[in-house]
C-alpha cells in the first residue's frame, strides 16, 4: 500500500545498488548515495530503530525511546532531503475515538523530541491509526506492548 | 445510489379505542416479566391480485411483524398450529373463547386487500382477548414495495399501545463492515434495516472509514475517513452518495455527531499532541472551540434538548465523563467509579447517558443518570464498545470483538442489543464482521 517502511526503502536501494554496473559515473555517484542510505535505513530496521514502544495509556518517551530517536535524528540530519511521517498506534485496550487521540500524542511525542534534536519541523508529519493497524495480533501484554507504538517511516 | 428508502405513500389512520381499567400493557422500565402471549394468524386477503400472490405478501408482513415483536423480547408469537379461529376478513369478529383457549392474551388480525396490481391497503386489529375489547386498529395504503416498511410501523404501533412507548421496528443502522486481515482490516461504510434486511455498503474499502453516525433527519451521515491519508470528519450525502470533507482544519478530526436539530456537527481535533471539542455551525459554516486543555477531550454527544455536551476526558489523569454547558462553559465531571469511561452517548429521552467503561482488564456498556448517579453495568466482555440508543431510548446496540485466538486468528466482531434493564442481549446477522454501529430516528415520526 502507500506505507513505505524503511524496509521497502532498503530494498529498492539494494535493487538499484546491483544494476550500478553500469560505467556512468552519475550513475555510480547516485548509488553509492543509494547504498549508504540503504544500510543506514536497514541498520534502523534490524535494530528495531524504525519504532519506539509507549506504556499502557501513556505518551513519555522511555530511555531506549530515546536512545532509537538519537539515531532516527542522526540519520534525518545526514540525509537533509528526506521526509518522514510518523505513525502514532495504540493497542486495542482502549475505546476507539480515545486512541486515536493517544495515537496522535504518541507521534507527536517523537517528532517533538527529533525537532529538539535538530530535524527540521517542515520534515515531519505525524498521522494517527488509533488501534486500528495493530503491528501484531494477540490478547496479552506481549502484543498489546508490540503496538503501543510510534513508526517512522521514510518518504522520498 | 441509494435505494429510496422513503417510497412509500403513507396513509396511516388510526383509530384509538376506549381504555378498558385492567389494561392490556407491558410496563418496559421495570423488572422483567413473561412475554406476552400474541396470536398472530394470516392475513386475509382480496382485491386485484391472484389469490396465492396476495397471501405471498400477506404472509411476509405477518413474519415481518412476528420477527419484531419476538426480537423485543415483550411478546411471544403463538404457534399458528394451535390457532382454532381462521378470520376470513377484517370484519371477521374473534372468537375470544378460541384465542382464551390456547392462552393467547392479545390478538392481531389483519387483511390485505390489492386495490391494484401495485397499491396494497393493509388493515390491522389489535385485541384484548381476555377483556374481549378492541385496542386499536390501523389501516394504510401503501406501494407493494413498501410492504416491509408498513409492516414494521405495524409491529411499532402494536407495541406502542402495549407499552405506551414509540416502537423502534421502523429504524435503520448505519455501521462499519469488517473484512481482511487482523493487521490491516478493510472497512466500509454499510447500512441496514434494524433487523439486518436491506443490507447495503455505501463505501468501496479503499479508504479506512470510522464511526458513522446519523442526522436527525436521516439524509446524511458523518463519518471519519483516511482519505488521501488525512484523517478527516466527513459528511455523507444519502440520497446522492457525495461525500464532503468538514471544515478546513490543521489536525485530524474524528468523533462527530450531530446537534439533534441538524444544524452543527460537534467533534474532536488533535493538534500538536493536545485533542480539544469543536463545533460547526453547518449552515455558516462558522467553527467554534469549545474545550481548551492540554488533556484529550473526545466523544462528545449533545443532550436531546441541545443545551449540554457529554464527553471525555483524560484531563483527571485518566478518561472519566464530564458534562458542559453547549457553549462549552460549566464543566463538570460525573463519573467517580473504578475504572476508565469513554463514548459517553445522551439517550434521546435524556434520563441515562450510555458509556464504554474499562476495568479490570474487561470493558462494559453501562448506563447512569446524567449527574453521574445510577450506574448499572449492563454488558461485559473482552472488548465490548460504542454504545448507540434506539430512538425510544429503551435498548442500546454496541459492537463486541472477541479476542483473538492462540494461532493470532482475530475474534469475531459483531453488533448486539441488549434492554437497558441488561435483558434480552441479541445478535445481529450482518454480511462479516460489524463494528461502531448506530441507530436512526424513527422513520415515520420524522
């Protein structure tokens, strides 16, 4: 669909990184750009860095919160032209209307703290799903925390 | 588009009879009590239509009527092999001794005469067998295509001179239809009938809609969209199928619903991490914020009489009701118990106002009197939600989703009803799974 997880990102990068064959030094230049983003969005994925996870009813941002946002902000600063949205999700222990409003203060909570660190504000939109797209299905502690989360996602 | 719901030329007379002392009445607000036991034979038939084509018809509205009445869980339909009287028309008297014998305590005899091939006039009796004693009778003529609507407005006025209350048999449910997977459900506008017929989606799915709700006039709908992946109130147009986005506004907009004159939508905005109350003037267009905190103020619903807001707010710490005056002034918090309140509704004879309460790890519909006092649980379960009022204010539906299995297989969501006395819970059938449903006015008081 229209989300393009860093993930997706990486993958297209990886794509045209292998067709740089090509003696076309524009073209070398591009990818090598290409590459370099690629691993660092992929470095956010493996490592968990795309998403920050939020207490029961809550909007603080934890100590690993923080920690995942300084390299989100790191790599938002090495790559000035990129834009991200940030996807504010609750799980599902709560009324709808009320989550989507949790969701809101969720992102926002994120794009507050990568603006403190230097990203510009006109970089970042925020958008809520409430509990509307879980990131994980299950009625437990274990998936409810999964969801209570925060997503950045990579736009070009 | 739409199918015109409103087809059907109407006349509807009726003749009210003189009160007899030991009245034949249901009291609904009390302690439940048995059905009512209610022989309901065919219809006779006459007039411009062959005879097994009319008693079609006759028989439809007959199971129409017993579908409704059954639902309410006030009457009990008797089974017609019992029946010892078969009336051969409408003038036909009640053999009272007959009906007494198979303990039948009220009487519904009806007959549908075809004035042409396409125009029905259905007349209808409704009796007292003990006390021997007509209650009321009706007669309307109506398009043949209408035969379902009248015989929902049937089964309203049997039940409104048993109960002394309007029925709500002749009322529509706009809702969210649920298919796809757990992770990304689709969901589509859809509306139907109260009793599911009718059935019909009004959105394709490509877009996540939420929590419908109706005008009082029933010609629109307001809904919240990610359209274009800006979550949006909106405004759905019935009869044209257009839809329009409300107001112009920074941040996302849900929770809508409309003043019960028509004339404003109230609903939230989250900006910047902070969700405040706002209202549209429809027909200026002119918006107007009536909560300013940093807390999230959302579910707002308008009392019947338009001049206080019920909605909540996490402004305490955690999500509990408060009452305000409709320009936003007077705030006051009336829910003091255990727990979170949310979706707080105002019934449309003002007496209760409905909510969503979490505790303990369960969620439940309650109500309580509008000052907070009262509170009475009345459903229970993992994940039960949105409460919405039958336009008598005597039955609340809601959505309840099961939980999902051990294999990460979503549970089931559906739509119930329940009494407000916490009575007669039932299902409704829906095409797939059915959330954040709501009830229309009553058609024909409109």
């Amino acid at each position: 669909m229209k989300k393009r997880l860093f993930a997706v990102l990486a993958a297209v990068a990886l794509i045209s990184g292998c067709a740089s064959t090509t003696p076309a030094e524009e073209e070398d230049e591009a990818s090598a750009a290409a590459q370099q983003a690629a691993e660092q969005s992929e470095a956010f994925v493996q490592n968990a860095k795309d998403r920050v996870f939020f207490g029961f009813d809550k909007s603080n941002l934890s100590a690993d919160a923080v920690r995942v946002l300084k390299v989100q902000a790191e790599y938002l600063k090495a790559n000035p032209t990129k834009k991200i949205v940030i996807e504010g999700h609750t799980d599902d222990r709560g009324t709808r209307e009320y989550n989507l409003a949790l969701g809101e203060r969720r992102a926002v909570a994120v794009k507050n703290y990568l603006i403190s660190r230097g990203v510009d504000a006109d970089r970042i939109r925020v958008i809520s799903y409430g509990k509307e797209r879980p990131a994980v299905v299950g009625a437990n502690e274990a998936a409810w925390s999964q969801n209570r989360r925060a997503v950045t996602l990579v736009k070009d | 588009m739409i199918k015109k719901i409103f087809l059907v030329t109407l006349l509807f007379s009726l003749f009210l009879t003189g009160f007899a002392k030991a009245e034949l009445s249901i009291d609904i607000t009390g302690a439940r009590s048995e059905p009512m036991a209610v022989g309901l034979p065919e219809f006779s038939v006459s007039g411009q239509m062959a005879k097994e084509d009319a008693q079609e018809t006759a028989q439809k509205i007959v199971q129409v009527i017993e579908s409704d009445l059954t639902s309410s869980g006030l009457f009990k339909i008797l089974d017609s092999l019992a029946y010892l009287q078969s009336f051969k028309g409408i003038e036909d008297a009640p053999a009272f001794v007959d009906w007494q014998a198979i303990s039948a305590e009220a009487l519904i005899q009806g007959h549908v005469d075809y004035l042409s091939k396409k125009q029905i006039r259905i007349s209808v009796r409704l009796w007292d067998v003990y006390a021997a004693q007509e209650l009321y009778s009706a007669t309307m003529e109506v398009d043949e295509k209408g035969w379902r609507r009248a015989a929902h407005m049937i089964a309203d006025a049997v039940y409104k001179r048993i109960t002394g209350e309007d029925g709500y048999f002749d009322t529509r449910i706009v809702y969210i239809a649920e298919t796809g997977p757990a992770l990304n459900r689709i969901k589509r506008l859809a509306i139907m009938d109260q009793d599911g017929e009718n059935h019909q989606f009004l959105t394709d799915g490509l877009n996540l809609v939420l929590t419908p709700r109706f005008s009082p006039n029933m010609q629109q709908i307001t809904y919240m969209s990610y359209y274009k992946d800006t979550p949006r109130v909106y405004l759905f147009d019935i009869e044209s199928g257009r839809q329009q986005v409300v107001g112009d506004f920074p941040g996302m907009t849900f929770a809508p619903r409309f003043s019960p004159d028509g004339h404003k939508l109230i609903m939230s905005m989250a900006d910047n991490g902070k969700t405040d109350i706002f209202e549209m003037n429809l027909d200026t267009r002119v918006i107007r914020q009536l909560t300013r905190s940093s807390a999230i103020d959302t579910s707002p619903s308008y009392s019947p009489d338009g001049k206080q807001i019920v909605f909540n707010s996490d402004r305490s710490g955690a999500q509990q009701l408060y009452v305000m005056d409709a320009n936003g002034k007077n705030v006051k918090r009336i829910s003091f118990g255990n727990g979170r309140y949310a979706t707080p509704v105002w019934s449309p004879r003002g007496d209760y106002i409905a909510f969503t309460k979490m505790a303990g790890g369960r969620f439940y519909i309650g109500v309580m009197f509008p000052d907070g006092r009262g509170e009475r649980l009345i459903a229970e379960g993992y994940l039960v939600e949105a409460p919405t009022w039958s336009p008598n204010g005597r039955i609340l539906m809601y959505f309840r989703q099961d939980p999902p299995n051990r294999d990460g297989i979503p549970g089931a969501t559906k739509i119930y009803a329940v009494d407000i006395t916490g009575y007669n819970e039932r299902r409704l059938i829906t095409p797939v799974d059915a959330s954040d449903p709501a009830w229309s006015p009553l058609l024909s008081n409109r």
